[in-house]
C-alpha cells in the first residue's frame, strides 16, 4: 500500500477526535466527519472520570446466576427491553462466556495494558490544546453500604491491586473524611487515589475538537452514509454533501460504527448499552470528589455546571425512547447517598455506549479491508481510552509499531 497523506475519521465523539488530532500532529490531511456537534453523543453523558482503575470487566465468574435475577427485578441496574432480547441474546451468551475466571484476568491484563497509559495518551493532546484546567486530580471512592456489598467487592479490588492499581480500603468514618457528603450509613469504601476526572466531558471534547480546526484539520457537519467499496478497495465515504475521498479511513463511530464495520467485512456483537444521567445545577460543589456506590449502582460527579448523577445498563437499541422514570430512579438513590443534596434536575439525558461482549474495544484495521482501521466499542471507558486510541490509530496508520499488544483487540477475535 502506497504512504498515506489524506485519512477520514468518522465520528467526532471524544475517540474519534483523539484520533484526528494524533494524525493531525503526524502531517496527515484529516477530516472528521460527524452528523452532529462533537461530543454531541456518548461523550455527552459519561461520568466523567478518567478511569485508571476500570480494568475489571463487567461479566465476572457468577455472572450466569445473576443475570435472570437482574433481567427480571425491577430495581436492577440492567434492563433489557423485551421487544430487544431476541436481538441481543447472543450477545448476553457471550457476555456469560467470558466470565470464566481465566478470561477475566486476561480481560483485565488487555485493558489495564490500556489503562496504564492513560495518561500518557491524553497528555500532549492537553498541552496542545490548552485543556489543563479540564483535569482534576481528585481520587475517586467506591462505596458499600453493606458488608455483603463490599465482600462482593473483593474480587475485583483484588484484579486492580494485582495489575498495579493504587486502592486503599477505607471505613466508614475514613470515607467521610475524604467525602463529608457521604451518607452516615456508608460502612466500607476503597479509595483510588490515582483516579482524576474532567470536570465537563463535553467542553473537553469540543476544545479538543477546536484544536484540531485551529491546526488545519477539516470539520465536516454531515451526516455518513455508508462506504463505496469497490473490487479494488474502499473509494470513499459517502455523505449527505457528496463522496468523500481519502487513502485511510477510521471508523470511531460508536454504536453506529457496527454497520460501517459490516460494509467492509466484519460482523461485529456491538450493543447499544445505554446509560442515563441527571444534572443537579445547585450541587456543583456538594463533593470533593467522585464516587460510585457498590449498593445503588450509581455515580456521583461534581461538574463544573453541576453534580452528575449517572447509571443504569439498558439494552434497548441506540433510537428506541427513553424511560425517563430511571432518572427518578437514580436521583432517589443519590439522596439517599448524599443526604444533603438539594435543589432539582436541571437537565437529564440518555446515549448509548458501544459495548462488546468481552468489555474490550476493537483497535486496529480491518481484516477484509486494510485501509481501514476501526476504534471503538470501549463501553464505559471510552473517555479514559481516548487519548491512547488516537495515539495507537496514529502510530499504525503512520507505519509505526505502537508498543502495545493489540490482540486482545483485533477485530476477528469473535
């Protein structure tokens, strides 16, 4: 294949603008393309922590015994939409599949390999960008209100430490010394110091966004339509405004990039697994810190523009309408945590994180077609996995070796 110079990346979500920018900083001509604003998705709605510590997959060993329970109680952090299950059975199936405890560590080895280097990822993007004042370091706190709760807990406190992530387990009393806001009926808490968070996930994106205009790279408002393949390779994206041509393409298109991927060759088990988040304007500075509770399965973080009260894993599909009653859900259990929260939602939201059975993204190019490279499915890390993403898509679009392990994330391994 000839030295690429022109590459199109498709979705300006945070990971498709981390990509533009790393290519942008090589030399090469690059366009984003996005029917929306960037950071306009998933972006939008995460909760905002750059998750160093988010090795451990979501299935883990037990999972089979929990899930027909969790489908079935109204109270549960998963709901699937009935009218969806037949769908997304064969996801679930392999979702339950790689909760074998030997998958589990090998999961957890893959993205930790990731994770390590968030930071490193994110950093020369920032400095570009003048973006510092968008990073908070702060520790996050997982909280238990139960014994049961946090000797559930242990399994994966023990992946991190294993892996290299800084945890100390706290009391009750410990945690309200770092998080007076905490409810007096927190008995247990682990603690992460290394953890930081952006304090607006959606300016953060479009600064970075910005940069990227501001150093000649090429915004595109137009709505993808799918790829002109030839029998020589790929001719070009085409959009709402005309045919697009390029000599790479990356595809980070979130949820949507399934049916992008499947146009060149791959059939992939991505899901629309989506969360939900409310805006509390008047508890900006209620918290010192993020949390996550262990019992409510909620997550609390205080933004520049309000406490964001986040959660929930519905399987629905990425256009079918929200259920706002799970905001009522997720702001009765934030109350109950902080019991001086006070004032209304002032904003509430749903998106769809792009979400692979084994809890890894797939990072690399296409098997069928070599001129393009995919970037997505990173679920709930996406924000923390940005920034190496975009280096890793840089790194192998210039010919480069990334220095990282990039089987666990090829795109054939389903």
């Amino acid at each position: 294949m000839t030295q690429p110079q022109e590459v199109i990346v498709i979705g300006a979500g945070i990971v498709g603008v981390c990509c533009a920018l790393y290519l942008r900083r090589e030399g090469f001509g690059v366009t984003l393309i996005d029917r929306g604003e960037p950071g306009s998705g998933a972006s939008l709605g995460n909760a905002g922590n750059l998750g160093i510590a988010s090795c451990v997959p979501h299935a883990l060993p037990g999972v089979l015994a929990k899930v027909p329970k969790m489908l079935f109680d109204d109270a549960s952090p998963l709901r699937v939409r009935w009218s969806h299950l037949p769908k997304s059975a064969g996801w679930f199936a392999r979702f339950v599949a790689s909760a074998a405890p030997s998958r589990v560590a090998a999961i957890a080895d893959a993205r930790n390999s990731l994770l390590s280097r968030l930071y490193e990822g994110y950093a020369p993007l920032i400095d570009m960008a003048g973006a510092r004042d968008m990073i908070k370091a702060c520790g996050l706190l997982f909280t238990y209100e139960s014994e049961a709760a946090f000797a559930g807990a242990t399994y994966g406190l023990d992946l991190r430490r294993e892996r290299g992530v800084a945890v100390e387990t706290l009391s009750g009393d410990e945690a309200r010394e770092l998080e007076p806001a905490l409810s007096p009926a927190v008995t247990h808490a682990a603690h992460f110091p290394g953890v930081s968070m952006t304090v607006n996930p959606q300016r953060l994106t479009r600064v970075l966004a910005e940069c990227f205009v501001r150093n000649n790279g090429m915004l595109l408002r137009e709505t993808v339509q799918g790829f002109d393949v030839g029998p020589d390779g790929v001719r070009g994206v085409q959009t709402d405004g005309g045919l697009r041509t390029a000599d790479r393409y990356v595809i980070a298109a979130g949820v949507w990039s399934r049916a992008l991927a499947k146009q060149v060759g791959s059939d992939l088990p991505l899901e629309a697994e989506r969360g939900y988040h409310a805006m509390i304007p008047a508890a900006a500075d209620l918290m010192r810190m993020p949390a996550i509770s262990g019992d409510r399965s909620i997550a609390l973080t205080p933004m520049e523009h309000g406490l964001r009260v986040s959660g929930m894993a519905e399987f629905a599909g990425p256009e079918a309408p929200a259920d706002w009653r799970l905001i009522d859900r997720l702001t009765k259990h934030a109350r109950a945590l902080l019991p001086g929260l006070q004032g209304e939602v002032g904003s509430r939201w749903v998106g769809s994180r792009p979400s692979f059975p084994d809890s890894k993204p797939v990072i690399g190019p296409s098997p069928r077609r070599p001129e393009v490279f995919y970037a997505f499915g990173h679920d709930h890390i996406g924000l923390a996995l940005a920034g190496i993403t975009g280096r890793i898509v840089a790194d192998l679009i210039a010919g480069r070796d990334p220095g990282i392990d990039l089987a666990p994330f090829r795109p054939d391994r389903f």
